[in-house]
C-alpha cells in the first residue's frame, strides 16, 4: 500500500504551529489511523477544551512511522 512522506506533513503542522504560536501551548495534534482508538462524541467533547487542534488524516493506508511523532 501506499504511506505518505513524512516531510510534507512535517511542513504543514510546523507552519500551524508557527503561525499560531501564542496558540500552541494549548494545542493539540491528533493523527487518525485505522489502529488507533475510535473517534466518539466523548473523545470530542474533551478535546473541545483546547484553542486549536490539528486533525491529519491520511487518504491512503498509513503514515510514515516517523509522522506518529506529530501526535501527541
């Protein structure tokens, strides 16, 4: 299958981050991935408490092991 390169989505929350950085200590990067855990109302109404997420979502099978260092 098909994994993306880590090095565009790398620039893209880097950027993010960046361009909201009086934002990025209440920020919070979640990486959707048929492995992980399931999105439910529960798990967005927690989240809701932050100033600014980033949601990546990937079209094809998987990520670059290297992008999972994004999410935390």
């Amino acid at each position: 299958g098909m994994v993306l390169k880590p090095e565009p989505i790398y620039r893209a929350v880097r950027d993010i981050k960046t361009d909201t950085e009086d934002l990025s200590a209440q920020c919070c990067t979640i990486l959707f991935d048929p492995a992980g855990e399931v999105f439910t109302q529960k798990t967005a109404k927690a989240l809701a408490g932050f100033e600014q997420l980033i949601l990546i979502c990937g079209h094809y099978e998987g990520f670059d092991r290297r992008v999972y260092d994004l999410a935390v």
